[in-house]
C-alpha cells in the first residue's frame, strides 16, 4: 500500500522552498491536487496525485478578514473568544450571500479565530460582525462609545411624546450617565409603534431597557446599521466579506 503524505510537505520537496512557504501557498489558495483546489496543509496525498501550483500565486502571512452577519433571531451571540454563540455556527461556505461582491474564496483559514464584536440580545435579528482583525476588534469594543449602532424596535401600542421625551434623554447605567440615543418614531399604526434607536456605546439589552422603564412592550428589534455598515442586502442567516475599502 502506497504511504500518504502531508500535503505540505510533498509540497515542498516537489518544490524545493520551505515547509512554511508551501503551508502558505496551500493556505492562500493557490494549491490543487488533481485539479481540485485544497487549502488545508495536512491533507493527506499520494506520491502519484498531481499536484499543482497556480503560476500567479503570491505566497506570504495571511491576512485576517472581517465578515458581516444578518443574525436570525433565536441565536445567540455574543463577544467573548470561545463564547460567540451558535450564530457562530452560520459562518459557514454555504451560508454565503449570493450579493457578495467580494473576491475572496471562502478558504478554511477565513473561518478560524472568528470573533463577534458586535454582540446582540438572543430575541433580536440584524447585522453582527465576526473579525480576526485586532484594528477592527479594538474599533469595535475598546472604543464601541464612538461607534453608533441604528436599530429598528417595534413595540406595542403607541408611544407618547412624553416617553419619546425620555427615551432621548441619557441613561443612567450603575450610577453614570450614558450618552443619549436619538430616538425616532418610524412608523404607527395596527397596534404597534416603530421605534428608530441610534445610540454610541450600545450593549446588548440596552434598547429593551429604555422601552421597559416607559412601559413600552418590545415586539421585535433589529439592528440595521454599525457605524457606516448597514444590514442591506443580506438575508437571514446569510454572512458576507468585508470589502477592503468598507469603513465602520
């Protein structure tokens, strides 16, 4: 019986570089046995396989990528390493938005060391984002009180101008005043109020607070933009890159 060997390694006696330049070829992309694109280093060759490399392959580190999530409702996530939630479990390949107009090929490595800087409440829907990046993980949660968050939350009956009045003043959390949201009413009508939310430094449950002390009863909430990104284009339980030039 023929011995198999690691992918990595019959790539770099094939071509005589080192086992860590051939682990980033593999890695990038730029590698297929029998014609079949294969990212993952340990895979398991036979001498016999052919295995090539595309002539236009530009081997070095990878390089971390950030994706943005329409999370269903129903899935936690939240923002500890480790502890993101099952709405980690939807970044998957086959879970990826026909409307992405990113390039990228959707490798193995994409998919590993994935962090939710954006947490929300379990009951809420709407965009969150994963990153490996550190420079969008520290935007995103050491300095989320510059960053503003837009929901959409519907709540029961209709709202009046005295609590619209205070759901715009700033709350008071553990004895600190907070930075106050604007808050907007989106729509009325059929027994349900629309309630725009745009708020810098939100943390999950925070929107639910504010309407549970007016006496406000929350239907649904869903957060439709993080900063300069917005939710458009993705659909439930769908992920999408994000683009070299987006900006938070």
């Amino acid at each position: 019986m023929t011995e198999t060997l690691r992918l990595a390694k019959h790539l770099a006696a094939q071509r005589g570089c080192s086992r860590r330049e051939a682990e980033q070829l593999i890695e990038g992309g730029w590698v297929t046995v029998d014609g079949v694109m294969v990212d993952v280093p340990q895979e398991r060759v036979h001498p016999a396989q052919q295995v090539a490399v595309d002539p236009k392959a530009r081997p070095g580190p990878s390089l971390p990528v950030t994706m943005l999530m329409h999370k269903p409702v129903g899935f936690e996530a939240g923002a500890q390493p480790g502890r993101e939630g099952p709405a980690l479990q939807l970044l998957q390949p086959i879970n990826r938005s026909a409307q992405d107009r990113s390039t990228e090929r959707g490798l193995h490595r994409h998919f590993a060391q994935q962090v939710c800087v954006t947490p929300l409440e379990t009951a809420a829907s709407g965009l969150i984002v994963f990153t490996q990046d550190p420079r969008i993980q520290r935007k995103l949660l050491e300095e989320a009180a510059f960053v503003e968050h837009e929901l959409i939350v519907e709540v029961g009956g209709e709202v009046s101008p005295e609590a619209l009045e205070w759901l715009n003043r700033a709350p008071v959390v553990d004895g600190r005043a907070m930075l106050p949201a604007k808050v907007s009413i989106s729509r009325s009508g059929e027994g349900t109020t629309g309630l725009r939310f745009a708020m810098k430094g939100h943390w999950p449950g925070q929107a639910a607070q504010m309407c549970e002390t007016v006496r406000l009863k929350v239907r649904a909430m869903k957060r439709i933009r993080v900063g300069r990104m917005a939710l458009s284009g993705l659909e439930p339980g769908q992920w999408r890159y994000l683009m070299p030039y987006e900006r938070f």
